[in-house]
C-alpha cells in the first residue's frame, strides 16, 4: 500500500538518528496502519477509505514527525546524559582521593615537622621543665590531628628496647587535646614516634581518615564502571551488535574492551 509507505516515510522525513533503529521504527509503524487497515476493511469499508481512516486515527504527519523526533532524541540525550554523568563521578572520585590524600600528607608531614620540633625543645637544656612542657603544649595545639603526646626519657635503656619499654612505662610528661573526629569521618587514631638516639622518645597521637579514601575510590569507581557498562551495553544493543559476551567484556574492560568493540564493528563494516 503505498500510501501507506510514502505516509510513514514523510512522518520521519529531516528525522535523525541511528539509521537500523529508524527502519525498525518505520516497519513497525507500517505494521501497525497495515493491521488497522484490515480491521477496517473486515469491518466492510473499501481499502481507500480504511487507509484514510487508519492514516487519520494514528494521527497527522507533523504531530506524528515531532513525537518520532522527540523519541529519537530522548534516546540520545539518555545515552549522552549516562555517559557524561559516568564520567562526572570518576573526576569527582579521583579529585575528592587527591584532595584527601593532599589533606593526608600535609598532616604527615606537620606530624614530622611537631615532633622534630618537641625533640628540638627536649635537648636544649637538661630535665624536662614547665616551661618546656608549656611549648611542646603549644605545638600541639597549633594542630588539628594531633590529640595526644607522651614525651619518654630513655637514657636508661637500649635502642632495641624502646617499643617494649614505653608500653610498660608511664611517660614522664603526657598531654591529651580534644581533636575533631565525628562518628561519620570513620577516623582512627595511630601513634607516631621518633626519638633523639640517646635520651628522648616522642610520641604522638594522630588522626588518619584513610578509611574514607578507600570509600570514595571504591564506590566512585563502581559507579562509573555501572554507568560505563550501562552506556556500552545500549550502544551496542543500538548496533544489533549486543551479546552476553560483550556485556561481560564491557564490565571487566571498560573503556579498553569498548574500544575492542569499535574497532570489530569498524572492521566488519569495512569488510561488508
């Protein structure tokens, strides 16, 4: 029926898209008038006029060509929307772990920086005074991941001692500070020691959020290798080219295995 072809061919006439997905819409579209067309005909009214009729009732050609535009669209804007918000949580996710690990090792570095500068106090006179006490004080609360110092005297002992030695001794000086660490910051405080070699040992107690780091790199990366793999799977399915086989190359391989598949469906085309 060919009024019925030239009729679906203007509804998706200036229509862009995929070219196979168009066909299949357009065949689609034609199986649907041709089925009303018969119902009307089995109805009584002549092949003309049931054409009409069923042309008529699917609706006009404009209102048709901007609803088959529109879907064709909407499929893009999903797919580009998948992709760019993939990407999107993969920068965040690796700026959120540079910032934390920038944050992580600036501490490290301040925890080097205090507890050189207590040892600087600790050997610029002999026993440990008030006003020694109140500098080491001081720096430690000049920071905000340190919460706790124990200054112990060692003269006594071996080198190879000291770590058994400071778990059974009480220090000879100990100051403890409130540090900021809610439930959510999932922190953990670990000792930091150094000593002189010959008459003191640090320690201190710092803050460490490396338990977010692995968070944020782990679900961020998840999420993206599912959006990544969501994104692939529709353009391949888009392609007549998705199988169960590509799925599982798409999640194991992400962009690599994607780009395998490029270059298999480039390779084919060029071969047909």
């Amino acid at each position: 029926m060919k009024q019925i072809e030239a009729y679906v061919e203007e509804v998706y006439q200036g229509v862009s898209g995929n070219k196979k997905e168009m066909n299949e819409s357009k065949a689609e579209m034609k199986t649907h008038l041709l089925e009303a067309v018969h119902e009307l005909k089995s109805e009584g009214r002549p092949e003309k006029e049931a054409i009409e009729v069923a042309i008529e009732r699917f609706g006009g050609k404009q209102e048709m060509r901007y609803v088959v535009s529109e879907l064709f669209k909407a499929q893009k804007i999903f797919a580009k929307w998948m992709l760019s918000f993939a990407i999107a949580v993969l920068i965040l996710s690796l700026t959120a772990f540079g910032f934390l690990s920038a944050f992580e090792a600036e501490n490290s570095s301040e925890n080097s920086e205090v507890a050189s500068a207590v040892l600087k106090i600790l050997k610029s006179s002999g026993p440990l005074t008030e006003s020694m006490k109140e500098e080491i004080t001081t720096l430690i609360d000049g920071t905000d991941q340190i919460s706790e110092v124990k200054i112990y005297n060692i003269s006594d002992i071996g080198p190879n001692s000291v770590i058994g030695y400071v778990e059974k001794t009480a220090p000879q000086y100990q100051y403890n500070k409130s540090v900021w660490s809610p439930v959510w910051l999932l922190a953990n405080f670990y000792p930091y020691g150094v000593d002189d070699g010959n008459q003191w040992y640090v320690e201190l107690k710092t803050r460490l959020i490396g338990n977010w780091m692995g968070i944020i790199v782990f679900s961020g990366l998840a999420v993206y290798a599912t959006l990544f793999t969501i994104w692939t799977t529709i353009n391949a399915y888009h392609h007549k080219r998705l199988s169960i086989a590509w799925i599982i190359v798409f999640a194991l391989f992400n962009i690599a295995g994607y780009l395998v598949y490029i270059l298999i469906v480039k390779r084919k085309a060029t071969f047909n």
